[in-house]
C-alpha cells in the first residue's frame, strides 16, 4: 500500500514539474527537481525533447549529478558528459559506488577518462583503475569492490564492533565474506545471523561455506541467469585462485536483464538499445537509413526471382493475387520459432546436447501446421476459382498454393530454429541478424515454390 502511494506521489510529481516546464516558470521546477528521487529525474530527462532536456539539467542541483548521471541512458548521459569540464565529472563521480564510475567511464575516450581519473583521490582512483581492467560485459565490470569482509576467528562481539565503528554497510549488503589472510574466500555470514547469535559465537562457528560464487571473467548474461535462478540478492566475484574481488548485487543484475530485454527487443527492428527516443532527428535517420538500406536488398532479391517466372504469371493472372499468402505464412511461422530459439539462447535452455532434439520438435510442428494450412488454403483457392469461373485447371491451383504452402511452412520454421544457432557460431548476435536472413528465406522459398509449380502445371 506504502508503495502504491509513493508511485502515486511520484507521478504527481512529475505531472507538476512538466506542467511548470510548459508555463515556463523555472523556480517551481528548480522546487519540485529538489523533491524528486535521482531516477525520477533521470526518467524525466529521457522523457523530453533535447531542448528541455537541458533546461532541467541546469537547473539540477550540481551535487546531485552524478546520482542522476548513473541512471541515465548511455547516450542521453554521453550527451551530458560531453559538455562536463574534467574537474566537473570528477565532482559527480566522487560519492557513486566503483561499479557506477567504473559504467560511467568505460563509455569515455581513454584521454578523458585518464584526465577524470587523475582528478579522483588516491584511493579511489587505484580501486576504478583495478575495475576497469575488467570488460564491461563480464562479472568484473559489474562487480562492486566496496565490500565487508571479517576473519574465520573473530567472535560475533567482535564483527558487530567493527560494522558499529564502520558507520554504515554497502547497499543491497546481506552477507559478510569470510576470507583467509590471503583474501581467499572461505564462506559468508547472514547479517541476519551476526545480529541474532550470542556475541561470543565465533564466526567459524556460524560460516556457511555452500554458496554461489560468481568467476570474475563470467559473461553478465550468465550472472544474471544465476541470480534469477537462486533468487540471490548479492553474490562474492572471486578470482582464478579463489581470492575475493568484490560482490554483484542484485540491483546491477536487473540492468543486466532490462539492458537484454531492450536489445532482444529492438535489434530485430534493426534499432540499437541505447537509442534516444528523443534525439536528433539527423542522427535517427543515419542510424536507421543502414538497416532500411539491407531491407531492401532483401526485397530486390525476392523481386528478382518472381522477375523469373514473369510469363507464368502473364498465363495466370491469379497468382498475382494469391503471391503474398505463402511468403507471409512463412514467415511468420518462422519468426514464432525463430522468437523461441533466441529466447531459449538467452535463457541458456538450449545447448549442443539439445538441439537436435529442438530441430525435429519445430520440423514436427511445421509439418502439421503446414498439413493443416495447406488444406485450408487449398479449398479456399478453389472455391474461389470455380465461383469467379476462371478457364484454369481449379484444382492444379489449389495443389499448386498448398504445396507451396507447406512447403514454405516447414523452410520457415525449419530456418527460423535453425538460423540462431548457425548465427551464433558465427559470432554473430542473432536478434540482429536473425529475422533478416529468416524474412529473405521465407520470401525466396515462398515465391520459388509458388510460381515453380504454378510453372510445372501451366506453364
């Protein structure tokens, strides 16, 4: 209930600060920027054209900067940083966590980073330096090195001193790492445990040493299956020998899930996930004039090849109506399977052992669906002919549409599980590329099998 509120509560204000922005009176939005959660903010500004857009930023109370920056869109936050003096951005990174700096200058060209880097203190500097050693997409990139971790000899009474001395924990902190002298992780410890055991328990006494533990060099897709699989909140990154490097929480985990979701999403439209949904109106199109360019080399294609059986069309002039059917069912039947395939991928459900079995599953199912299509189609086409009176064999056309109908069934979904996985071992990301080369096969093979055997029987 608390939390409907508070979503209540946010949406009016938001309501408020676009309503002020559109009268154009600055102090209330300066007021009510004051009262808004950094992400609020951060969401407003991909909520508004560039413009605007750069009025609440000057507006935005310099402290609160960098908060508002590590939430931010990539692109919307480049834009941002672009026009940052060096001193400025060291200010705002100077209270994120590693990880948020670490995001943040991984996205900046080596001589601004190095230039924001050397204006960090020491400390901190050293920690960023170590962290983006890392790839951005690995467990290292995502990992926060700001970590508790306690001794196996300790008491309770001894670690409850230390967190008391230590003034407040990491976020998201619900172990503490029990490590030898060499950092070598041994287990971890509830903080619900240290609150609720004698304080003279020793820790060895209370160490769980069954737990998840993620490789530093792990792909963030897998960390982020883990986490969704165990239901973890935090888990410990460790190094080739066991050391501990730092912890990923779950909060790094759901930009993880939510980053691939967009991806999954917008790649097979061809538009990149970090794409602002206000910018530039030059920029848009460069960007999506590339993929509308490969488009249409696909349809030249399945133009050239009804190009091919021009007079066999000129003999039967309803073929030109019925052209589009086979092509569409093809595809998507294939992008149903096609769908499946790059979720499972992500999912991690599909592997060597597997696939087989995946491929004769989908070719069982596009044989009954392209069976029961083909009839349907087949009796419609004939019906149709025989009511309009056409001097054509009726029912060489209804086999001529059915056969092509099955047949291009089965070649779409047979393509559409099949293409990922070939596209994979290619090192290519299939939500890329996989519906471009799904939609030219079904359109090849649709008008192929279509006009070749409208061409066996009246040609």
């Amino acid at each position: 209930m608390a939390e409907n509120l508070n979503n209540q509560t946010r949406q009016e204000q938001l309501q408020l600060l676009n309503s002020a922005l559109d009268s154009g009176h600055l102090i209330p939005v300066r007021n009510l920027l004051e009262e808004l959660h950094s992400a609020d903010i951060a969401h407003l500004l991909e909520s508004t054209p560039p413009r605007v857009r750069n009025v609440i930023w000057q507006l935005l109370d310099k402290e609160r900067e960098g908060d508002v920056l590590q939430h931010l869109n990539d692109e919307i936050r480049q834009n941002f940083i672009e026009n940052m003096q060096p001193q400025e951005l060291a200010n705002a990174l100077a209270d994120l966590d590693t990880d948020d700096v670490v995001d943040i200058l991984g996205d900046l060209s080596n001589n601004v980073s190095n230039q924001v880097l050397r204006l960090l203190d020491e400390q901190n500097r050293a920690l960023i330096e170590h962290a983006l050693t890392y790839p951005e997409d690995t467990a290292g990139g995502l990992m926060n090195i700001d970590t508790i971790m306690i001794r196996p000899r300790v008491s309770v009474e001894v670690v409850l001193r230390y967190l008391r001395i230590r003034g407040s924990m990491p976020p998201n902190t619900d172990h503490l790492y029990v490590v030898n002298s060499r950092d070598v992780l041994i287990g971890s410890v509830p903080i619900s445990s240290i609150l609720t055991c004698d304080p003279e328990t020793s820790i060895t006494q209370i160490v769980d040493e069954e737990m998840f533990t993620i490789p530093v060099d792990m792909s963030d897709t897998e960390v982020a299956q883990i986490f969704e699989r165990h239901d973890l909140v935090s888990a410990p990154v460790l190094d080739e020998e066991g050391r501990l490097l730092g912890r990923i929480t779950i909060d790094d985990v759901v930009d993880v899930i939510r980053e691939e979701a967009d991806h999954s999403l917008l790649s097979m439209a061809g538009l990149d996930e970090l794409e602002d949904t206000f910018g530039p109106v030059l920029v848009t199109a460069r960007k999506r004039a590339i993929w509308l360019g490969i488009n249409l080399l696909t349809v030249i294609l399945a133009a050239l090849v009804i190009g091919l059986f021009e007079s066999t069309i000129g003999k039967v002039t309803l073929l030109a109506v019925l052209l589009p059917i086979v092509p569409s069912m093809g595809g998507i039947a294939g992008t149903q399977t096609l769908t499946l395939v790059i979720r499972g991928m992500s999912l991690g459900h599909i592997s060597d052992g597997n696939q087989s079995y995946l491929l004769k599953k989908e070719l069982a199912v596009s044989v009954i669906n392209g069976v029961l299509w083909a009839v349907v189609i087949s009796s419609l086409v004939y019906a149709f002919a025989y009511y309009k009176g056409t001097d054509i064999n009726h029912f060489h056309l209804a086999i001529t549409i059915g056969g092509a109908m099955l047949f291009n069934l089965v070649t779409g979904v047979l393509s559409g599980a099949s293409i990922p996985l070939i596209l994979k071992k290619l090192n290519i990301d299939p939500a890329i590329a996989g519906g471009v080369v799904l939609t030219t096969v079904t359109d090849v093979a649709g008008f192929f099998a279509l006009l070749g055997l409208a061409t066996y029987f009246f040609g």
